[in-house]
C-alpha cells in the first residue's frame, strides 16, 4: 500500500516561520510598553526563542520596530487593494463606502498601535514609519479618487489632497471617538453613520452633478464650517496625544 510522502518544513520557511513570530511579540510588546519601555528579553521570551537569535534576524531594537511597523503598513495596504478589487459596485461613491468603511474598522481594531506608529513619527523618532510606506497606504484612495473624476463622476476641479484629507482625518477622528465609547457605561457610537455621513459629505462637495449647484453659498458656507470644525478638533486630538 502506497504511502503519502510527507515534506518536511524548508529550512526557509523555519526561518519565515520564526521571524513572524519575533515580529508578532515584538507589536505586542511595543504596544504594552512604548519603544522606549519594550526590552529584547521579553520580545523573546513572548517569541518563544532565546534573545540572541532575535539578534539574527535583528541588529538593534530600532531595526526591529521599524519592521513591525513596515509589515503593518504593508499588509493594510495590500487589505485596502484586495478590498477595492473585490467590490462589485463600480460607481465612486460605492466604493468610497467599501474603502472607508474598511479604514474606520481598521483603525479601531488597531487603535494602540496606530497611536504608537504616530506618536513615533510626530517625535521625529529614527524608527518612524517611512512616507514612502504612508504614501503606498493612501495611493488607494488616490487611485479611486482619479478614476471618479476620470469617469465624470467627480468635480475635475477638485483637489486630491483636500479630499485626502478630509477622508481619513474625518475617518480617523471619528474611530477614536467610537473605541472611547466601546465596553464604557453609555450608548456606543456605531461605524455606520460615521460612513453615510462622509460619502454624503463628498457626494455634496464634491459630485459633479451637484458641483455645478454648489454655487449656492449657504451649502458651501455650511461644508466650509464643518471642515473648519474638524481641524481644529484634529489639533485638540493631536495636543492630547503628543
């Protein structure tokens, strides 16, 4: 009776293998500790494997927390990707619901460390994630937003960096407010009106049917008040987390 051969693991992915699992304790244990505060030792112990084979992989504690937080963009990044090519809708509007809604729930469930990813970068830290790895993360709402005004769905006039960021710094603002809600005693902050109201947003500022009725000050007075609003609760949110 024949027998099933069974392959042994490749001395390669042993190796991909334990470099996972280096980079899986060391998130964890920035999160628990901040840079500063996390030890070699104890990535390594919640690794599994001694401290000096972390050094193997890693020359310094630097080195490894700007893998962590290279892989963590990395991955939301192709997230993003496989969620834009997955949706069916063609239209801009629907697929800016499928992007942002991908984005808030990505931030709440990753809220200590993407907290921990900024605090790095507004601290001008040598461990910082590169703009390089930002801007891959942001490019697909770029690519989305070209193809809208491509498709004449969208104001050619519009500016691709405002709406950048009112898109994820609307998003971003609003993740933290409903995490602050979740397991507290009062009403939680659903993710579902978060989205309408920010697809509804753009539709009125930026829909190129309704673009050429946005000469009617009131309704553009009103979204110039909202923006306005928003900074400076991302200036309030900023001072907080400095």
């Amino acid at each position: 009776m024949a027998t099933k051969a069974v392959h042994p693991e490749t001395q390669r992915s042993k190796l991909e293998r334990k470099e996972q699992a280096i980079l899986d304790a060391a998130r964890a244990i920035f999160v628990e500790h901040g840079f500063d505060g996390a030890r070699m030792s104890e990535i390594a112990r919640r690794a599994g494997i001694g401290e000096g084979t972390i050094y193997s992989y890693y020359e310094s504690k630097a080195e490894l927390m700007l893998a962590v937080l290279q892989q963590f963009w990395d991955v939301l990044t192709r997230e993003a990707e496989t969620v834009m090519a997955s949706t069916k809708a063609e239209g801009f509007f629907d697929r800016l619901r499928a992007l942002a809604g991908y984005h808030l729930n990505t931030v709440i469930l990753n809220a200590d460390f993407i907290n921990l990813s900024f605090a790095l970068r507004r601290n001008n830290s040598e461990v910082s994630v590169s703009r390089d790895h930002l801007r891959h993360y942001v490019a697909v709402f770029d690519q989305l937003f070209r193809r809208g005004q491509d498709r004449g769905e969208l104001r050619r006039d519009a500016v691709l960096w405002q709406a950048r960021d009112i898109f994820y710094g609307s998003l971003e603002y609003s993740a933290r407010s409903i995490e602050m809600t979740i397991g507290e005693d009062r009403a939680e902050r659903q993710q579902g009106p978060v989205i309408d109201q920010i697809v509804a947003l753009f539709e009125a500022h930026y829909g190129a049917v309704r673009g050429a009725e946005a000469a009617d000050s009131d309704d553009f007075n009103r979204l110039s008040l909202q923006i306005d609003q928003l900074d400076a609760k991302f200036e309030a949110l900023a001072k907080r987390l400095s």
